[in-house]
C-alpha cells in the first residue's frame, strides 16, 4: 500500500466527519489536516474510534484548532533494522580522522603508509585527541537533532558521517528527516538542539586546547601555513585563555582546539538562516515567511564577502540548491511560546559569535 492509496482510505471514511484539506506524504507515513465538521453527533472520542479501524497506525495530533493526523504505513510498524550504512561510514570517518589527527602531530601516513601496520599505536596516539574531539562535537550536535526529533514525534534517521579525504578527514554528518514539521515550536526544538549541544562540547574543548599550545622557534618557515580565521568567541577565548610564548618562540594551535575551531565553523554553517540548515529552522520557527527575505539578504552578504573568500561561493550555490525560503509547518499558526523565543535569539547570537568572514588563508 503506497502513501496515495492510504490518503484515499482515510479521506473517504472521515469525510464525514472531517473536511481534509491537505495531506502530506512523507517516508511510510501521511499526515492529514483539516476541519471537524460542526455536528451534534461528533464526538472526539467517535474520531478516534473511526480511525481505530483503519490501515496502519493512527495518531490523532490536534483536534482543535485543525485537526491532524499521522499515520505510520502499515508495513513499518515495529520494524527495526541494523543501520549497517550508518555503523560503516562512522568507521570510515574515524579511521579518516585519526589519521588527519596524526599528521598534526608529524605522524604522516599519507607519506609512509608503512606506519599503519609497522606502528600502529603511534597513528592511534598521535591521532587521537584530534579525533575523538572533532566527533564528539558531531555526535552531540546530530544526537541532539535526533533526539529532539524523536521527542516531537518527527521521524528521522541516525546519523550519517561522511569520510572525506580533506584537512579534517570528514564533511561532516547529516540526518535525514522522514516526516513533515507540525508546529514551528517542534521546529525550533530540533533545530536549536543540534547547535546548542555541539557547542557545549566545543567550547570547553577550545580552552583545554588552547591553554596547550605547541610553541616552535619563529625562525620556522610558515610558507604555506595555513591561518585559522578568528570568530569573536574564539578571539575572546584566545585571549583570555592562551599563554604567551617564550621569546624567540611562536605558538601553533593544539588539535583539539583546532577540533574545537571546526565545531565553531560547523555551528557557524549550520545556523546561516537558508532553507533546510537549522538557521532556516529557527528563523522560519521565529519570524515565519520573513525568514524568506533574510535568506536572500544573507546570500546577498555572501556574495560581497566570496570577495574575500572564494570558499562562499560553493556555499552560495548550496544555499539555492536548498532553497533559501523554508516550506511551513503544518500548523503554522501555533505561536511559539517565551522560552523558545529566548533559545532561538541565544542560537542568533551563537551565529554572530562564531561567524567567520575568511575562514582559511595560506601564508
């Protein structure tokens, strides 16, 4: 049974009882909206019998001011699979970390493979604190997506990490939502979650690196070096935090405050306020369709700082391919109440302090 045959069922047998006016379709599930039809013979408790009796697994969400329902397929009730996809890449994404960690530390497997079989443990001590840093920010901050997600009743996967062969070893790691957003407050959730639990790994783990930082004679050459561009909450951190080097020494930072600095830029990306990143979720949940107007005056600003960065144009071209406006909830007109306007402008100002213009230059 395919979503449209069991939109059809449950229109059909509730079309006395409930005006339907929009169903959404998503991964082995429906959602139906509508009106109760004003009867003296209806009753709340005659709706959830009716669909008692129906295919699948009926929720009723909201009876009032719409009424809305959920449905699980008949098929996936109950079902649960070994997700082996997401088990293997997180694998890969640690073995491809653990070695950019080593390399920080002048353990280079890329040059002497050997090492991988000769010497072991030096890769996995070398390449760990770097590691086990940069992955506990990505778990936190998809964990906390997932289980927000779970919380709210919206369907999601687990994590998938992508291993990639660049200067952190991972593009990072995405869930995959099967199932429309109700209510803007369940937006807000599970898209201030993620961020927020990520930078309650970062932050701590920026000032344990950057009080140990490795100092080298400034007689080095530092041609083609790369510099770290500064945030404001990093910069304050560095000053507040780091140790002058001795004279005649420069200071290069630790990996797990570089582990740390990647967590600020993941944070950073994730709240820019376009389409499906949760920036997009938290605008669209705060300040509805105006969250349409300040994605395209952020690509703007974009644009003017790829000036700087050519890097943003990749993220400009990802911003469109998302598309910038964020779709509604299903019952948008649910206010959001005090306590999750304060998360969404602490998320705002999150963004601020972590937003980098020119987040990489080579010396």
């Amino acid at each position: 049974m395919n979503n449209n045959e069991l939109i059809d069922i449950y229109a059909s047998a509730l079309k006395d009882m409930v005006n339907v006016d929009v169903a959404y379709g998503g991964a082995n599930e429906i959602i139906l909206r509508g009106i109760l039809i004003d009867h003296p013979f209806f009753s709340d408790s005659l709706l959830i019998e009716r669909t008692a009796g129906l295919p699948g697994k009926a929720e009723i969400i909201s009876l009032r001011p719409k009424v809305v329902i959920r449905v699980r397929m008949p098929g996936e009730i109950g079902t649960r699979k070994i997700p082996w996809l997401n088990i293997v890449l997180f694998v890969l994404t640690l073995f491809s970390t653990i070695i950019v960690g080593a390399s920080f530390e002048d353990v280079n497997v890329a040059a002497q493979p050997g090492l991988l079989w000769q010497n072991p443990l030096l890769v996995l001590r070398s390449g760990i604190p770097f590691s086990f840093s940069l992955l506990a920010i990505l778990l936190c901050h998809e964990f906390g997506h997932y289980i927000a997600s779970r919380r709210n009743g919206v369907r999601v996967t687990l994590p998938y990490f992508v291993p990639f062969p660049n200067f952190i070893g991972t593009l990072g790691a995405v869930i995959r939502s099967k199932s429309p957003f109700i209510t803007r407050r369940q937006l807000l959730d599970v898209g201030a979650t993620g961020p927020l639990s990520g930078m309650a790994i970062a932050i701590p783990l920026i000032i344990w690196g950057m009080a140990h930082p490795k100092f080298i004679p400034d007689t080095a050459s530092t041609a083609g070096m790369v510099n770290l561009g500064n945030s404001l909450l990093f910069g304050l951190i560095d000053i507040l935090i780091s140790p002058q080097p001795p004279v005649g020494f420069m200071a290069i930072i630790h990996p797990v405050a570089f582990a740390g600095w990647v967590g600020f830029l993941v944070t950073m990306l994730n709240l820019m306020p376009i389409g499906q990143l949760d920036g997009g979720h938290i605008l669209y949940a705060m300040f509805g369709k105006v969250q349409h107007k300040l994605a395209y005056l952020f690509i703007f600003v974009l644009v003017a700082l790829s000036f700087l960065w050519m890097g943003w144009f990749i993220w400009i071209i990802f911003g469109f391919l998302l598309r910038p406006a964020h779709p509604p909830t299903i019952m948008d007109e649910i206010p959001l109440d005090n306590r999750r306007k304060l998360i969404g402008y602490i998320c705002i100002a999150v963004f601020i302090l972590c937003f980098i213009p020119v987040p990489f230059s080579i010396r």
